[in-house]
C-alpha cells in the first residue's frame, strides 16, 4: 500500500487485482449492462488511483473500492438514461443433483422465478439483496457500495426481504 | 430464512469480468520535463525509423508510433465502412472527469461547448469548424488505444503544431481508423500530433492541414462555467 500511495503503478495494480471481479459485479447490479458495468470499474480505478493519497493506511481496500464502483456505476446509469431488462439468470446446473430431470426442471423454473421477482424489485431493495445474498458483501461492504449506514443496511434488507416475499411467495 | 437461504443458494451466470486495462504511469502522478523532453526525442526516432523503411511487398510496409496512436501503413486495406464522425464515441461525462482520462486535456475554444464523451480511455468531442463537422480525439501516451491503417495512396507528413509539439498530416486516399470497441472505420485527412502527455487526433470531411494545425494550435484549458 505504501508503495502504491508513493505512485508506484504496479503495486497498485497489484492491490486492486483481486478486488476486479466483485467490483465489476457490484457495478453490474447497478448498471444491469456489463458494458456500462465494465466502463464503470475502469474509471474507479483510476478515480481510486488518484485518491490512493487520501486513503488511510491499515483500513480494508475493498469496500472503499466498492464505493467508487458502485457510485461510478450510479453516475454511468444517470447518464445513460436506459433500464436493461432482466440482467441475472440462473445458471444452468444446479449446486446439488437433483434426483430426476424433471426435478431438476423444477428446480431451475424456481430459481429463475426468484431472480424475476428479484430483478423487479425497486433499485434499492434490489441491490441490497443482490449484494448480501447472490455477491455474499458483508454489511459494512455492502454500506460502502450503497453509500449508507450500517444500520440501514440491516432495515433496508429486512423490507426487501418482505418485498420479495410478498412477489414471490413464501416458501414456494 | 428459508427465503434467504434460497437467495444464497441462486447459482447467478454473472457475466465474464472482463480484462480491465490498469493504464498508468508514473507520469499521472508526478511530472516532470524531462518525459516531454524523452517523449519529442522518441517521436523524432520512431518518424525517421518510419520513413527510412524501404517499400516492401510484406503486408505491413511501415510503422509510426505517434504518443498514444499507432500508424501501420500496409498494401491492403482491410473492409470499413464509412460511418457518420460522431457514432460510437461513448457516455458523456463532464470536464473534470475526462481530465481525470486525459489530465493535459486541452479543448477548442467554442461559445457553447458540445458534450464530451469517453469510451476506453479517449476523450472526444464533435464540433463544428467554419461550418462542418470536426472530430477531436485525446488519449493519454500511455493510454496506447488508436490505431490506424493507412494504404499506399495515403501520404503522412511531418509538421510541427508548436516548438514542443510535433504530428503527422494524413491526407488523400482514406485510411481505416479503430477506435475502442467500435468496428473499423474509413476516416479522411487527420492531424495526430503530441502534447506533453497526450496524444490528440483531428478529423473532419473538408479539413484542409492549415485549418487542422490551426485548430491544433487554439486548443487550451477551457474557462469555468
């Protein structure tokens, strides 16, 4: 970190490396386009590269990195003025086997009902859900990426939660 | 819980990540004189290297390294279409974020200033000048992002913008211009020239090079508001 905050490139880049991928996911959430996702994170890290001075030495690197993304990805969303439609699917093999084809049918038909009740969501109960279930951020990661209080997090996700009940039923 | 449960468990095909392009340099953070110094004394090479390369019949002829902008000259062309000078530039952003892209950002001096946009790491903006349209690129000469194919029938020629700021006037048969992430293009008679840090690139259908060095040489840091 010193090194990087001192201008050396490489050590930033190597600092910000591991953190690309959720960064451009968080981004994603927002933006629901990987261009505009992709457009985002490249300008947080260069955004972040300038602000490297600033940052405090010994606090974690990726929720403030997730911070500038996901306000890059706010800022790109703005400007483009569009809503994609339904961005996330379900993937093709489930984590566990399903014990008949038709099961396993199922099982997809229900999961991908889930991120359809899940993708119409208003945006901030959405990306809430989005950050701490499907992207697994801890609270304080996904505070930095909503640019909120930890306590909002923990009320914003439990109305969610009941919005996407109520969408999609409970239990099913 | 069973919901949040069912959640964590959603195997979600996110898209891939792409390769994102770190591209810095010391230069970003401190400067100095001497990388303009270097960088002159680099373009002087690279031309001279350039044009000392005898004709050949291989499918690259010859090499121009210009800042940020790579000149290939071959014996074929691949196919481009022609396509208006505004398409694809990318998202508008304001001037204080494309001076985070392109920090020696320099812009025309213009009594309504029209929207800048970013796509990759090049700045660009579309004016008018005596009437028809202009295109002005900028990438940053560590950005390494345009490129450009030239046939025989383009010709290039050296000219000075300023006393620290040397380019190449491509003019004649169209050449094929690739801008990030858009298909090939067929562009018209361009100015590429070095400042400082930057690399700039100017086009326009009727530009004549006096009018392109002209425009080169207006370009300054815009006022406020």
């Amino acid at each position: 970190m010193l090194r990087a905050q001192r201008g050396d490139a490489r050590a930033y880049e190597e600092l910000v490396r591991p953190h690309q991928e959720i960064a451009f996911r968080v981004a994603y959430v927002i933006t629901r386009n990987a261009a505009d996702a992709e457009d985002a994170v490249q300008d947080a890290l260069i955004k972040a590269w300038r602000a490297l001075g600033r940052f405090r030495a010994g606090e974690p690197l990726r929720p403030w990195l997730l911070r500038i993304a996901a306000n890059e990805a706010r800022n790109r969303r703005r400007s483009a003025g569009r809503r994609e439609g339904l961005a996330l699917r379900a993937a093709a093999s489930p984590g566990e086997a399903a014990p008949s084809p038709e099961e396993a049918l199922l099982n997809r038909a229900q999961r991908e009902r889930l991120l359809g009740a899940l993708e119409e969501l208003p945006e901030p109960a959405r990306a809430v859900l989005a950050y701490r279930y499907l992207l697994d951020l801890s609270e304080d990661e996904t505070a930095a990426a909503l640019d909120v209080r930890r306590g909002t997090v923990k009320s914003r996700s439990a109305r969610a939660l009941e919005k996407l009940r109520e969408a999609y039923g409970t239990g099913a | 819980m069973e919901l949040e449960r069912e959640l964590r468990d959603l195997d979600v095909e996110w898209p891939q990540t792409p390769e994102l392009r770190l591209v810095l340099g010391e230069r970003t953070r401190r400067r100095s004189r001497r990388p303009l110094y270097a960088a002159i004394a680099l373009v002087l090479v690279a031309l001279a290297a350039a044009f000392a390369v005898p004709q050949s019949r291989g499918a690259i002829l010859r090499f121009l390294h210009l800042g940020g902008e790579t000149i290939q000259f071959v014996d074929t062309l691949p196919p481009a279409q022609e396509r208006p000078l505004g398409e694809g530039l990318g998202t508008v952003v304001s001037f204080d974020d494309a001076r985070i892209v392109v920090p020696g950002l320099l812009l025309p001096q213009l009594s309504e200033q029209p929207p800048l946009r970013l796509s990759g790491n090049v700045i660009s903006i579309v004016f008018r000048h005596n009437g028809e349209p202009v295109l002005l690129s900028a990438v940053r000469q560590d950005g390494s992002f345009l490129k450009k194919l030239a046939g025989g029938q383009t010709s290039a020629e050296w000219v000075q913008v300023a006393p620290n700021s040397w380019g190449v006037w491509l003019s004649g048969a169209p050449h094929v211009f690739f801008f990030p992430r858009e298909p090939a293009r067929l562009a018209g008679d361009t100015l590429v020239w070095v400042n400082g840090t930057t690399t700039y690139r100017l086009e326009g259908p009727s530009l004549t090079k006096s009018e392109a060095l002209e425009v080169a040489r207006s370009l300054r840091y815009p006022r406020k508001g």
